[in-house]
C-alpha cells in the first residue's frame, strides 16, 4: 500500500471551489488510476489535504504524471492555490 499526500494552501473563501474540484475529480481517479484504491479530501484550518491510496508506490508516482493529474486537477485548481502543493509519497510499512 502507498499514500499520495498533497497538501493545498487555499484561502477559506475558496474551500468550497476546492471541494468542487475534489469531488469533480474522485471517481475518474477511481475508475482509472492505475492501482488507485481511495481518495479523501482532509481539511484543516490552515490547509486542505488529499490523500491518494494506490497499491505501490509506482502507481502513487505514475499518477502525477497522468493527464488527469497534470491537465485536468492541476488545471482546475491553479486558480484557488495560494503556494505550490506540497506532494509526498509513502509507502506503508
């Protein structure tokens, strides 16, 4: 098992916006990420999380270079981040 963690700088007033892309985004991720397995949208007072399960680690890394990610989320959230995305991969113990 392995987590993609990309943690958003949003202003408060664009949480919604950035929910909106989330959601947008959760089932075509599903459906066909390779070895995509979830995704949950986490949100804190000073950011917003995603947090991407997939199988391997190859799989977490092969998806930030999908068209999905770099086109479709990447396009639909650069207008509401405020800082570039902190991106982590881990693979679980």
């Amino acid at each position: 098992m392995a987590y993609l963690e990309i943690t958003l700088q949003v202003d408060p007033a664009d949480r919604v916006a950035a929910a909106g892309v989330y959601e947008k985004h959760k089932q075509p991720f599903l459906d066909t990420a390779p070895g995509a397995t979830s995704k949950e949208l986490l949100v804190r007072e000073e950011d917003v999380q995603v947090l991407h399960g997939f199988r391997t680690v190859a799989d977490a890394k092969a998806y930030l270079e999908s068209d999905l990610f770099t086109h479709d989320v990447v396009g639909d959230l650069s207008p509401l981040l405020k800082a570039a995305p902190d991106v982590r991969v881990y693979d679980a113990a």
